[in-house]
C-alpha cells in the first residue's frame, strides 16, 4: 500500500514545489518591476536640476498632452453629466425631490467621474503616445546619441513631459467638470422638466469647495503616473517595431491600473473620517 501511494505523494510534492516555484518567481518579477519604476522616478527627480535642458520644451509638451487632450475629455463629461442627470431621476422614483438631481450631478462629477474617467481615457492617449514616442527613439539608437552630445536623456525626454502632464490633467479634467455640469443641467431641464432654480439649488445645497479640490488634486496625480509610466515604457523598449508596440500596450495598462489604485488612495487618505 505504501508503495503504490509513494508516487501519488511525489507527484502531489513536485506539483506544489512547482507551484510555489511560480508564486516566488511572479513575487520577484514584480519586486523587481517596482524597483525599476522607484529608480527611473528617481533618476527623473535629480534631472529636474537640469533646468535649461527641460524648460524650453515644456509648453510644447502641456500643448500636446494637455490642449490636444481636452476635446476627448470634453465629449466623454458632456455625455456622463447627461446620463447621469437621466439616471439620478430615474433612481428617485419619486420619493426624493428632484432637485436632488443637481447634487447627484456635481458631487459625482467633480469629485469621481470627471477625474476617473477622464484620467483613463488620457491613459490611452497619452501613455501610448509617449511609450511609443519614446521607445521609437530608444530602438533607432536617438536617445544613445543625446547621451554622446552630452543631454541627459532624462531631463530632454522625461521631465518636461511629466511637469506637463502633471500640470496639464487638472486643467482638462476642470473643464470636464464644468461641461459635465453643464450637461446635467441641459439634460435636467430639456428632457426631465426640471427648472433652473431647481437644478441650481440641489447644486448648491451640498456644494463645497473641497469637491472641487480633491477632483483636482487626483487629477494632478493621474497626470504624474501616466507620464511616469510612459515614460518609462518608452524608455526601456527593446525589439524593434514589436517592441514598441508591446511598450505602448504596457503603458496603457500600467496607467490605467495605477489611476484606480490612486483612486483608491485618496479615497482612504482624504476621504475616510472627513466631515463635512
């Protein structure tokens, strides 16, 4: 009897010796992955020193990632502020006054939707245009050149598109909130009959000025890690075409889980135990 368990029990061993193989390798590759990203964010922070490398491309970085942006952001707010006016009156039923809809309207927007939502699709714009920018440059050998012309790759290609993100993404995502608010209303008061005063007062009766801040400061941190991210795709391309592509995919993905995992954090951060 024990000598036919003995191979069962050895193949069951080698099975889970295997398996936990797995587990520890997975465990190290993304050890290791997040040790790469802390260390390239670190390279990136000391060549913010090299200000005449990076200052004079930054406006064309914020045109780019910023101003070219905001039609996408515009058009994914104007039609959530619709649908959400639409879904705010249907969830009351009539048991909440319908002015109600304006407040749905203006804390979901400002504080989540706008931001969130806004950051995601720039995720794909954004990221993959810097990943496959970036790691066009690294496989045709260009970014090894400004290293022999004495450029800090870092400082030429990496921070001005990080300051620019940074500081553009709040931007785009505070003229979605106000076109997304605006599209509540015009919904509310075109297709639901609800009048103006209405809308305004749901609007105004919970408003507060940290809806909007928190909205914006998020905001600020999506547009960090999508470069961040970006970048750093872009920078570590190898392969060839294929390469590039599989650079851009990774930054998409990576920007995309990192906006919800920041999206998570300031909800537990600024949000768990704050009164208003």
């Amino acid at each position: 009897m024990a000598t036919t368990l003995q191979p069962q029990i050895l193949r069951a061993a080698d099975r889970a010796a295997r398996a936990v193989e797995r587990v520890g390798a997975s465990v190290r590759a993304g050890g290791e992955s997040v040790g790469r990203g802390v260390r390239f964010a670190a390279d990136a922070g000391r060549s913010v020193r090299e200000h005449a490398t990076w200052r004079p491309h930054v406006m064309t970085q914020a045109r780019l990632l910023g101003v070219d942006s905001l039609p996408i952001g515009l058009f994914i707010a104007l039609f959530t502020g619709i649908v959400l006016a639409l879904l705010a009156s249907y969830s009351f039923t009539g048991a909440v006054p319908l002015y109600f809809v304006g407040t749905l309207v203006e804390k979901t927007l400002t504080m989540e939707l706008a931001p969130v939502l806004t950051g995601l699709a720039l995720a794909g714009r954004v990221g993959a245009n810097i990943a496959a920018e970036l790691g066009t440059m690294k496989v045709t050998e260009q970014i090894d050149a400004l290293e022999t012309l004495a450029y800090d790759p870092y400082a030429y290609l990496v921070v001005p598109r990080v300051i620019a993100g940074t500081t553009m993404f709040p931007l785009v995502v505070g003229m979605a909130m106000i076109v997304g608010v605006g599209a509540g209303w015009g919904a509310s008061v075109a297709l639901l009959g609800i009048s103006t005063p209405e809308f305004v007062k749901g609007l105004r009766l919970f408003f507060d000025v940290f809806d909007v801040q928190y909205g914006l400061v998020k905001a600020a941190s999506f547009g960090l890690a999508v470069t961040l991210v970006g970048c750093a795709a872009g920078m570590g391309t190898s392969g060839g075409a294929q390469g590039v592509g599989r650079a851009a995919t990774r930054a998409v993905v990576r920007s995309a889980v990192g906006i919800l995992v920041l999206d998570a954090f300031w909800a537990v951060v600024w949000l768990l135990g704050r009164t208003r």
